[in-house]
C-alpha cells in the first residue's frame, strides 16, 4: 500500500448484513420452513414454560414443601419461590 493513499491497509470488517433471499428460490423456501418451524418452537416453548408454573403451582397447592418442588422442577428454591409470589402465571 501506499503511504499517501491515506488507507491504514486493514480492511473494513463486515457487519452481519445478509442479501435478501428471494422467496420463490429453494432457498428461499428452506427458508420459509425454517422460520415457520422456529415460530411453532417458540409457542410450544411457552405453552410448556406455563405448564411448568402452573404443576410449581400444583404442587405447592398440594402441600410439598419448595425445596422438593424445586427438585423437581429442576430449578432453584427461590426460583420456585419467585413463581409463587407471582399473582398469576406469565
């Protein structure tokens, strides 16, 4: 490189910038499946975060002690605890 061309010789890195795909292309229809698949994965992920809460609920309701729920429940004991302050499920 030259001195007086006023470039320090490194290149400019690249942001995550991404050319559209078109839709009617393979990939663009790999695409579309993908993202239909990871929106279903999203609301079963939530309908299974609520049925998570709501058997911490059960349970509690039913007399096991936080410590064992949260055993079970595979999460801390103020984990549990913060869920039954809550005043509704999320």
């Amino acid at each position: 490189m030259r001195p007086d061309s006023g470039r320090s010789g490194f290149r400019q890195r690249r942001t995550h910038v991404r050319r559209p795909v078109h839709p009617d292309s393979e990939q663009g229809r790999e695409l579309a499946a993908v993202l239909e698949r990871l929106e279903l994965a999203a609301d079963q992920a939530a309908a299974w975060g609520h049925e998570h809460e709501s058997l911490v609920r059960q349970a509690f309701e039913l007399g096991a002690p936080q410590h064992q729920i949260a055993a079970h429940a595979q999460v801390a004991q103020s984990t549990v605890s913060r869920m039954l302050a809550r005043e509704s499920a999320p």
